[in-house]
C-alpha cells in the first residue's frame, strides 16, 4: 500500500513545472458520509520548462468519478494512476482539464486537506493538503485563479466560505443551499480555503490608509462568541501597524477568521480566510492567561502579515519555506514588541532559540534555514526555519539598519508581486536597495547547526588599549562536517566602574551618524579576528551579543563578580538578563557537582545577594525581574550538560531544586513582600504593566511555597479568589506542585468543576496534571487517556497531555524503568497512521538520546529502534525515526 521506504527529495533537482494552471474552478457539494468535488483546470504548457512533458497531477486518497479533456470524457487507456499522481499522456499546449472525485472528509483523521472538525467541514492545505481534495498541481510556484462554489444542507451549514469575494449564493429546493467564492488573486492551491458549519461572527470594520472599508469577520461556535474581541483589537492594531511600518495595505473587501478545535499547528494564511487553532484565537480574562492574551495577539498578526510575506509574494518550492516563515515572524515579534515590552519579547525570543532552536540544531534533524532535501515537508515547520528564519531576518535588518531595511523590503514587495520567489530573491532585494554586500551573510541560508563565538578580552593598561579576541565556529551537522565562517553582527559595549565606556575602534573615525559612542555592531568575518578599542581609561567589562544580535552561542570566562556587574549595570536589557542566566546557571553547575560529589550543596551567597538586590529594587520593571529570577529550565540544563559529555536527569533536577530553594529561604521576606507589593487592583487587561505585576507576583509565589510549607496557603487563596485565569492557573501549578496530595486533588477537583465546559482552560488542567512530580506522574497520565477530557484526535489535548509529561516533567518521562519512554512510543505507534504530523512531532524528545549519559540514552534509543521495525510507517514518522538513528 506504501512504497517500501519514502525517499528525499533536493532542492538542487527543482524544474519549473511543465504546466501552469490559470484559473481554477472548484464546485463542492457537501454530505454526512462523503463530499464531491467538481475541478475545471484552465491549464496550458510552462513556456519557461522543457517541451513535450506528461501532464502529472497530484492526487491522494481520491476516487475518481470522472475526467475529461476540453469537454471529452477520457476513456481508461488515456490517462493512468498511482497513489498520490493522475498522468494524461497527451495534451495540447492549452485545455481545460474536467474531473469529479469522491472524498471522505468524516473519515479525514490526518487533519490535512478537506477534514471535520466537531460540526463543520474545513481545510488545511499548506503543504501538500489540497492533493487531498482533487487532483492539482500542488505546489506553490502554479498560482491560479481560484472560483469557488460550496454547497452543503441549509440547516447543519448555515455559513458556507472560501477565499476572496461572495458573489452569489441560491437556496435550493431539497433543504440545500450554495454560495459562490471568487478569489480575484493568483495564489497556490496551499492557501485553499473552505469552510462550511453552524457558526456566529462578530463583525467590525477597518479603513485602510488608502479609503479602502474592510469587513472584519470571526467565526465561531456560538459558545465562544464572547471570547473574538481581544483577535479582533489584534487584527485592527496589526493592519495599522503594517501600514505605518511597512507600508502594506490590504487589498479585499473582507478578511475573514475561523476557530476550530482541531488543528494540528497554530493557524493558516489562507487568503482571506485565515483559520485558526481556537486556542490561538479565543480570550477572555476569566479562561485565557496574560500568556495567551499576547499568543493570540502575537499569532492574528503572525497570519496577517502573510498577506504581504507569504500571500502577495509566495514561495517558488517549499525548500524556501523561511522565505515566507522567517520573514513574517521576524514582523510578527516586532509587532509584539512595539505593542508591550521589547525588552521582554526579546528575552522571551531568544530564551525559545536557546533552549529549543539550538537544541534542534544540535540534533538529528539539524538543517539549514533553507533545508537542501527532505523526505516530508511537514517536519520542517521547525524552530530552524521559524525562529531561526526570523533571526537571520532581524540581522539583515541590523546590518543594514532601519532605513535601508524597509528600502529593501518596498523593493521585494514591489518586484516580486504576484510571484513564487526564493530566499535569494530576498536578500538580492535588500543588497540592490541597500548598496550593502551580503554574500559571506548567505551562508546563513545554507549552513546548519549553532555557530559558537568564543571571546576573551585583553586589557593595556599603559596603553589605555583593550583588545578583543573572537574565534567563531560551528560544530558538525548531519551531511555537513565543515562549515565555513559566517558574518554575524556583535553588537556589544565596555561597561566601566562608572557605566558604558565611550567606544574608540582603532583606525577608525568615530561614527557621526549615531550620538551613542557607547554602542557598536562589530562585524564578526573570520574564524579569527581581533578587535582594538583605543582610549580605554579602564580595564573594562564586555557586554557582548546585546539585544541577542545574532543566534549563537556565546562563551566568555565571566568571573561571577563580571556577571554580577553586567546584571546590574548593563544599558543592554538583554545583557542584564543574560548575565543572571550565566550567573545562575554557573551556580546551577556547581551545586550539580557537589550533589555528584556527595557533597551537600552550597549556593555561593554572591548570588543569593545580587537576586535579593533585584528583587528589593523597585525601580526596576517588574516583567524583567521575573525573567532574571527564573532560573533556567532542567531541558536547557540538560543540553548544556550534553554538550560537556552527557545529562544526567537526576543531579540536574535536584541542583536546580537545591538553588531555588536556597534563594527562596534567603530572599524570603523579600519574596512575601514582593507578593503583596504587586497586587493588581484595577480590571483585569492583558497590558504591559498589569502583566508584568502578575508575573513577578506569581513568580514570588513559587519561591514562597519552596521557602515554606505555610505559604501553600497564599496560593490556596489566591486559587479560591483569582478573578482571572493567569492568577488562578499559577495557583494552581503551584499547589499541584508543591501542596500535599490532597491540597494537589482538591484543587484539581474543583478547577474541573468549574472549568468543565471549556474545552481550552480543560487542556491547561490536563497539562498542569502531566507536571505534576512523583512516581505517580506516569499512571495519573495513563489514567487521564481515559478521562471524558481527552481525545486522542484531538491535537490540543494530544499536546497538553502527552506533550506536557514528555517535555515537562523530566524525572518521570526519563524513569529508570523506561516506563515514560515506551508510553511516549505507544502514544506515536497510535497517531502514526492517523495523524502522522502530530506522530512526528511527539518524537522530538526521543531524538535527543544522545544527549544522555547511561541507560536513559540506551533506553530511549531502544525506544526509536522498536518504533523504527514498526510496519507501513508514515513517512513523517520514518523521517524523523531514520534520521534519528543514523
Ligand atoms: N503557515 C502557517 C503559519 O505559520 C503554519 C501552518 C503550516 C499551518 C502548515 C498549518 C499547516 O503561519
Ligand atoms: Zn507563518
């Protein structure tokens, strides 16, 4: 049924496709155990490919009805089969190609194509969906026309959508009825969308700044109507913010939002129809956190933006996926930090690159931002082509400053409208408009793995002279054992015992564009490369990688005094945090080595201080010391670990344990005083300064109940008296984590009680129980596979359960029985055939086993193995498992 072993395909072997599809039409009609799916292709021959070629469609899991050509009905000898392709050997150079397929929706458990989600029908296509749904050139570069007509039963589908404008719509006679899309864009078939189901909007407008009145839409079940307004003040505050900062205007009369429970990503640019996981689109105070507040902000604008970064101008092959990806996350985040903290966005952002991209770039599946093959597009929706994509982005936009950015980016919209383009259409565009040079920058596209920028400083005093020493390397990837050095912007200072130091490069005039002395972006080229810094009246601190300028890892030999001054006297926010990361996680590695010693654990006071210090400054915004004082996770923890030799599980939770329990007994009145400075006394609203108290506060709550049993009984009130869900939810990870059992069950027990009909706050409880610690963790989450609460097709819940114990509760996913390692194998043995994307994702812990010492490594490779003799493997599954093991 399979083929034997699914094979990769490269982006060296990309041709132009043969054919081109000009205008589509597409005519569904709708039923409860199949749909029908009427296609007329208005196709011709590519002038641009090489003549005489076989017209090749993609098609899976179709039943063809019938086809024809210019109107004649093909007979069998015309046109053959194979799995996933329908071939007519001879064609003219133009003709409308005819089909009619059959499909099964009810049954679509893949999520991918035409699906049901609860009451409606809808579609995902990107990447490879709509060969799901009929027979089609199913790839980016064949952008058609797109005129569609859908028609279902009155009653159960009221509201009928697609992409672009209505214009038409006709009740039928048998209790059916019809409305007709027309999508005046050119676009590929993976920006296809359909909906058709029982929902309500709310509906608002915007007027762009060229007069054009849009209709704004959400759709929802009715339950949720009082959940749309914070995605649509989203949705309005990022077209604005488009405009003013790029300069990009919508261009449809409507713009339309769907949220539906079952997803497997986060949501879809469709043209004009964009679809959203409901989690990433549904809020209110009293169900949703300050968390998902800017998630859904951060996620309305993310799809928004596509318009332009993906939509208007799309990618040429999916090999070119950061093209749209990293350049609209790279908006996205600044959207976010022009709405709240930038300080804090960046910290949140460059925390996710270190902790997961890095890890990922470490690992088994590491690839460059522009993957250079792959077996199934679907695992590169990755960290590396996101978050890493947007990086790469944002140095650009540092190299070439403000200005000569949005030059470059006017001149790709503009150039490139209406086209499938590559990466390097991207850069190519901002090298023409900006004069500046970035060919040694392009290998950013093409080299995997996190380069490691090693500094060291050498102070003359006579001389008044410092220089700095930076060595850059990268280590080994899969399929790439050298790597070349890349140009990464450092953007850094030299603090002195007075503040920043004015900065004087050696053969250089000082810069008179910019008034600041007290900042530089050195341009780091060489493997090797020495920075001379003249008139240095000090020996001074470096504070390197400010604002996180470029995705690397940084090493320095900071003294913990070093830290302990950048930590508190640094201009750069981010150096601020960082240097508190460094701190603790040195204390972290020394306390780890008294456990392994035997020893009993010391936490150096230098650090207990300078935290204390933060915590009683209330000069400070709250929001960033939170983030200093949140030590660094187990996961990040472990991979460093990995990178000295090999993690071991056990040590690291119990050093970490250790610290944070050392901190909160030293800082206790602090903490308590801390908890009851930052109350919050006004309504409830997701903004900046209500959600940076919320955080500290909560973040005290944590230490309180480390420092003493007693305090359980502030998060017991809190849980009783939260007026909205982050205070409740931090309550209630914090009793679940540290309460008795029963304080844990009660509080459990009630918030289902009172959360039961929610199916997004129910998630959250299922993911607070898969934390919870103890020998217990694994039957309590078995247990709860069986709850009225989880759904195995549902991927929110597949998430919040079986993801949240994998990846948030270390001890017991790594038990030394394997117990966690083979629930985690049962669970992808399940959705490997239903749904082989999410199968795939829940993988991700496994292939790191080499990451850990001892039998756990063992165990977990056992794990791969016995998956990886699994028959009829998907080829998500077997990508991932393969590469893996390799
Ligand atoms: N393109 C979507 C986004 O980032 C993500 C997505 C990919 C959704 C594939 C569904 C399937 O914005
Ligand atoms: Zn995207």
């Amino acid at each position: 049924m399979r083929d034997a072993r699914p094979s990769a395909i490269y982006l060296k072997d990309y041709r132009p496709p043969a054919f081109l599809i000009q205008r589509t039409r597409l005519a569904f009609d709708l039923y409860e155990d199949h749909a029908l799916v009427a296609a007329t292709l208005h196709i011709r021959r590519n002038p641009a490919a090489e003549p005489g070629e076989a017209l090749v469609l993609h098609g899976q899991e179709l039943e063809l009805l019938s086809i024809a050509l210019d109107g004649r009905e093909l007979a069998g000898q015309e046109y053959s089969l194979t799995d996933d392709t329908l071939q007519v050997a001879s064609v003219p150079d133009q003709f409308t190609l005819t089909t009619r397929t059959r499909i099964r929706p009810q049954d679509n458990t893949s999520l991918e194509g035409l699906y049901k989600s609860r009451t409606m029908f809808c579609t995902q296509c990107e990447a490879e969906g709509f060969r799901k749904i009929t027979y089609y050139l199913d790839r980016p570069d064949v952008m058609a026309e797109f005129e569609v007509s859908v028609e279902a039963d009155r009653a159960r589908y009221p509201v009928l959508l697609s992409n672009g404008n209505l214009v038409g719509s006709e009740v039928l006679d048998n209790g059916r009825h019809r409305a007709d899309w027309h999508d005046p864009f050119p676009k590929p078939a993976y920006l296809f969308a359909l909906v058709a189901g029982d929902l309500r909007s709310v509906e608002d407008s915007f007027t762009t700044c060229g007069g054009r009145e849009v209709n704004l839409r959400i759709f929802v079940e009715e339950k949720d109507l009082d959940k749309c307004d914070h995605a649509m003040l989203s949705l309005k505050k990022s077209m604005r913010w488009d405009e003013e900062v790029y300069g990009r205007e919508y261009d449809l009369d409507i713009f339309n939002i769907v949220a539906v429970d079952d997803f497997n990503m986060g949501a879809m640019e469709n043209k004009s129809l964009n679809i959203f996981n409901s989690s990433c689109v549904l809020c209110s105070p009293a169900t949703t956190t300050d968390k998902g507040f800017q998630t859904v902000e951060a996620i309305v604008a993310h799809e928004y933006f596509h318009n332009w970064s993906g939509n208007r101008v799309t990618c040429r092959d999916w090999f070119q996926l950061s093209l749209k990806e990293g350049f609209t996350v790279f908006r996205d985040a600044e959207f976010s930090a022009d709405m709240g903290s930038r300080t804090v966005k960046r910290v949140e952002d460059a925390t996710v690159m270190r902790t997961a991209q890095f890890a990922e770039d470490a690992g088994p599946m590491a690839h460059p931002i522009r993957p250079d093959s792959f077996i199934e597009i679907s695992n590169f929706y990755t960290l590396t082509v996101y978050e890493k994509g947007a990086e790469v982005v944002r140095m650009i936009h540092t190299l070439l400053a403000a200005e000569a950015f949005r030059k470059g980016s006017d001149l790709y919209f503009e150039r490139h409208d209406g086209q499938a383009v590559t990466c390097e259409d991207f850069v190519v565009a901002m090298e023409d408009a900006s004069g500046v040079d970035l060919g040694q920058f392009r290998r950013w596209y093409s080299q995997a793995g996190t380069p490691v920028l090693s500094v060291n400083g050498e102070y003359d005093a006579d001389a008044e002279r410092y220089r700095l020493h930076v060595r850059q390397s990268c280590p080994p990837t899969p399929g790439q054992a050298d790597k070349q050095p890349l140009l990464i912007p450092l953007a850094m200072g030299l603090l002195g015992d007075a503040g920043n130091l004015p900065l004087q490069l050696a053969g250089q005039a000082p810069d008179p564009e910019t008034g600041d002395n007290t900042h530089l972006v050195l341009r780091v080229t060489e493997a090797e490369q020495t920075f001379v810094f003249e008139d240095v009246r000090e020996p001074p601190v470096p504070s390197l990688l400010r604002g996180f300028s470029a995705p690397v890892r940084l090493e320095y030999a900071y003294s913990r005094g070093e830290l302990c001054a950048l930590m508190s006297r640094d201009d750069d926010g981010f150096v601020r945090w960082d240097a508190a990361q460094q701190l603790a996680l040195s204390v972290l590695e020394e306390v780890e080595g008294q456990i392994l010693g035997g020893d009993a654990p010391v936490v150096d006071p230098l650090f207990l201080d300078a935290c204390t210090v933060l915590l009683e400054d209330a000069s400070l915004d709250p929001a960033m010391v939170a983030e200093m004082l949140r030590l660094p996770g187990e996961g990040y923890m472990a991979e460093l670990a990995a990178r000295r030799g090999g993690a071991r599980v056990e040590s690291i939770h119990l050093a970490r344990e250790a610290v944070l329990k050392a901190l909160a007994e030293h800082a206790e009145n602090a903490w308590l005083d801390t908890y009851r400075r930052n109350v919050v006394s006004e309504p409830y609203a997701p903004e900046a300064t209500q959600v940076a108290a919320r955080s500290l506060r909560n973040l005290s709550l944590e230490y309180l109940a480390l420092a003493r049993p007693e305090h359980i009984a502030l998060a017991r009130a809190q849980f009783a008296s939260a007026g909205n869900m982050t205070d409740q939810l931090a309550a209630l990870r914090v009793i679940s984590q540290r309460g008795s059992d029963a304080q844990r069950d009660e509080a459990l027990d009630s918030f289902y009680r009172q959360w039961q009909s929610e199916t997004l706050v129910v998630n959250q409880w299922l993911q607070v129980q898969a934390a919870v610690p103890g020998e217990q963790a694994l039957a309590r989450v078995r247990g709860l596979l069986e709850h009225a609460a989880f759904d195995l097709r549902n991927p929110n819940k597949v998430r919040a359960l079986v993801g949240g114990f994998a990846n948030g509760n270390p001890l017991q996913f790594h038990r030394a029985d394997g117990g966690g390692y083979g629930f985690l194998g049962e669970i992808i043995e399940a959705l490997n055939i239903r749904n082989p994307q999410i199968a795939s994702r829940l993988l991700t812990p496994l292939t790191r086993w080499r990451n850990y010492a001892g039998e756990q490594g063992v165990k977990m490779r056992a794990e791969l193995e016995r998956l990886a003799a699994l028959p009829d493997l998907s080829p998500d599954v077997f990508e991932v498992l393969s590469k893996s093991l390799e």
